[in-house]
C-alpha cells in the first residue's frame, strides 16, 4: 500500500463512480466492480455524509482505518463511518460486496440500537473477521443478493426496500462487533464536530437556518464552522445545507404525490416562486421539467 500524498480525497460513489444514483440513499456494487474503477491500490480517502460496508467473500486486504492498520483474511467485513480516512490493497482474487449509505440512514438505526450512547455522532471504524459466524455468513448471502437484485431493478417500492435491507445488513454486522466495548476511544475532536453540524442541519433543514445560527447552537464561530466544512466535505457550510435541502425536494418530487407548491411549503419555503428559483439555480431546471424528466407519477 503506497503512502499518501496529505491530501485526502473525498468520494462520493454515486457521483464519482455512478451517476444515475446521486439522489439514491443506498448504493450497491461488487467489491470487484469498484476495484476495476478505482484500482486494487486505494489510496486515503473518505466519504463525507456516507457509511460504507466493504465485505469480503475471498482473498486479503491490507487496510489502513483511521489510525489502526490490519492485515486480515476473508471472510471480513469493514465499517467505515462518514469522514473517517482509510486505504487498503486487495489482490485481483478479493471480491464481495460494497454498500454506500447515506449518514440520515443510519443514524437512526444507531440511536435505537445504542440509546444514549452518542454513537451516531461518536463512531469509531471497524474492520472485522466474520470466519467464526458461518450462520451470520449465510444470513447475509440472502441479504447481498436480495439487494443486488433490488439495485439492479426499477420494481416498486425499490427504495423502500433497499433501505430496509441496508439496515439490515448494518443490524447484523454490528452485533458482531461488540461496538459498545470498543468505541470508547470515539473519533477526534474536530470530525465529532463536523459530524454534529450535519446531524444538526438533517434535524433542522427545513428551518432554513442562516449558518451563523448552527456556529451559536454548536458553540464555535462561523469562520471555525466554514473552515472545518472546507476540510472534511470540501464545501462551505451554506452548501451543506442547501444539498440537503436539494436532495429532499429530489426525493418528494419523484416519490410523492405532492404538487410542486406543496413540496416548497413543506420544506419550509414560504414562496413557491423561490424553491422554484433555488432548484433551479442548484439543479440547472425547474422543479416540475426534473420531475418530468425522472419518474413521472401516473
């Protein structure tokens, strides 16, 4: 595995990688598929408002997670949290199964499954053996397949469905890794930090929100909130929230019966003429023509 160079990447797979999913929560690919674009050599990066799975079916990985390294067999699985860096090596006989979901996903699933343990905010990376669970290993080989075949299909209720299966698969592979005995050590002060922000922003973006008042709510100044948004999403904290705010309008859009007017007043904007003109500026046209041009209800 080549050192890094100091500058950490930031990969969103389903721009980078996969277009037609930007808007998706889950995102599915072989471990194969993404070696064959990214390379078997991968260099430190990170996947800011994302978790991701890496799981291993054959071969080896040589993976560098935060500040631990490990050399482990398959089967294994890695949990890497949003903005934690990693870099790994596989030879051209390691393959299995790579999940990409959004941090709102999650987030929820932690809170319930580790109540007052701040662990959706406070979670360390996890590279573990499954060799010694083959019941766990044949759960999620149901699992890897029903999602492969959902990804792979325009059926109804696909992101439902996916959602469901992601949480799934995070449920099962987080009761194997005993997470509540090893994460005390949590993740560094200034990533918690950002990590809050964008809680903070999935909470209250409807609000609409002017940033300095998530610096006063996270007790920082606006030039310390905007210098650590530049860092680990390589965006200014505005951005942040009008992506959020983006990618909610996507989804009402393609997956409610809302008209145009409602979806604006439901995410908070009191002129539709202005969530008009907001989509557009973000998204290059109008919040009906995208509606049109994706999914259309019938």
């Amino acid at each position: 595995m080549q050192k890094s160079t100091g500058f950490i990447a930031n990969i969103d797979i389903c721009k980078e990688y996969d277009a037609r999913y930007a808007t998706d929560e889950v995102h599915y690919e072989t471990f194969a598929g993404l070696a064959a674009f990214f390379g078997r050599d991968m260099q430190v990066h990170w996947h800011d408002r994302f978790f991701q799975v890496h799981f291993l079916e054959t071969g080896k990985i040589e993976l560098q997670l935060d500040s631990q390294h490990y050399s482990v067999q398959a089967p294994l699985f890695i949990l890497t949290p949003p903005s934690v860096p990693h870099a790994f090596f596989t030879e051209p006989v390691s393959d299995g199964h790579v999940l990409t979901v959004r941090q709102e996903l999650i987030w929820p699933l932690l809170e319930r499954l580790y109540p007052g343990s701040n662990l959706a905010l406070d979670m360390p990376g996890i590279c573990l053996s499954m060799a010694d669970a083959p019941q766990e290993l044949t759960a999620l080989s149901h699992y890897w397949a029903l999602i492969r075949r959902e990804f792979g299909q325009q059926l109804a209720g696909r992101e439902q469905t996916l959602a469901l299966l992601a949480q799934a698969v995070f449920t099962l592979l987080l009761r194997n890794a005993a997470l509540e005995d090893t994460a005390t050590g949590g993740v560094r002060g200034e990533l918690k930090l950002f990590q809050r922000f964008n809680k903070m922003v999935d909470e209250r973006f409807r609000d609409h929100l002017p940033v300095p008042d998530y610096a006063q709510a996270l007790g920082v100044t606006e030039s310390r909130l905007n210098d650590l948004c530049r860092r680990f999403a390589n965006q200014p904290p505005k951005r942040l929230i009008f992506d959020r705010l983006l990618r909610e309008a996507k989804r009402m859009l393609l997956f409610s019966a809302c008209t145009v007017h409602e979806t604006a007043y439901s995410l908070g904007f009191k002129d539709p003429a202005y969530f008009a003109r907001f989509f557009n500026r973000l998204e290059g046209c109008s919040p009906s023509t995208y509606r049109a041009a994706q999914h259309p209800l019938s």
